[in-house]
C-alpha cells in the first residue's frame, strides 16, 4: 500500500487493501446529486483511509461510528476534504481509467 501525505496534515496516510467488487460497487453507487449516497461514499473513503500514529495505523474513521483519528480531524474539513479528493481523483479514477482501457 502506497503512503501519501496532504498539505493541511503532517501525519502519511494510506488506503486500505479494498476487494475489487467493493469498488466495482462503488463505481456504481457515485451520485453527488443525493446528499444521503454522497454521505455514504464520503463515509467509505474515510472508513477506508488509514493514517499513521506513532508507527501504527488507524482508520481515519470507524465504520458506521462518528470516531475519527486523530479526534481533531472530524472538524478539519480541509484535511476531510484533502483526503476524499485523493481517494476519488489519485486513486479511483486511475483504476477506472486503466480498466476502461
């Protein structure tokens, strides 16, 4: 798994090892016109993300829980942001780019 950093935190970042019909569902699900799909996709990114803490790694947020790691993150929308861009543009396009290939 590739580490990246973003320009609002200081700790690396990762994302998890997910199954490939997970992302083909995904593919499926994307609909920013529908706050409750958005919230839903924003959730898996973040349920997806692992940041690294003194040399282990933690989910940015626990799934289908309100927890966030590091706890000041939940209110830091740039990183929130940050990282759900990555996600969508540095790591889901290029797989769908490359399979649509």
């Amino acid at each position: 798994m590739q580490e990246f950093t973003i320009e609002s935190r200081n700790e690396n970042f990762r994302i998890k090892d997910i199954q490939p019909t997970l992302l083909l569902a995904l593919r499926t699900t994307i609909n920013f016109d529908d706050l409750e799909s958005t919230n839903k996709l924003y959730s898996f990114i973040l349920e997806n993300i692992e940041v690294n803490i003194k040399g282990s790694w933690f989910n940015v947020k626990e799934k289908n829980r309100e927890i966030y790691v590091p706890d000041e993150i939940k209110t830091d929308f740039k990183a929130l942001n940050e990282l759900i861009n990555y996600f969508l543009g540095d790591y889901l396009k290029p797989l769908f780019t490359k399979s649509n290939k």
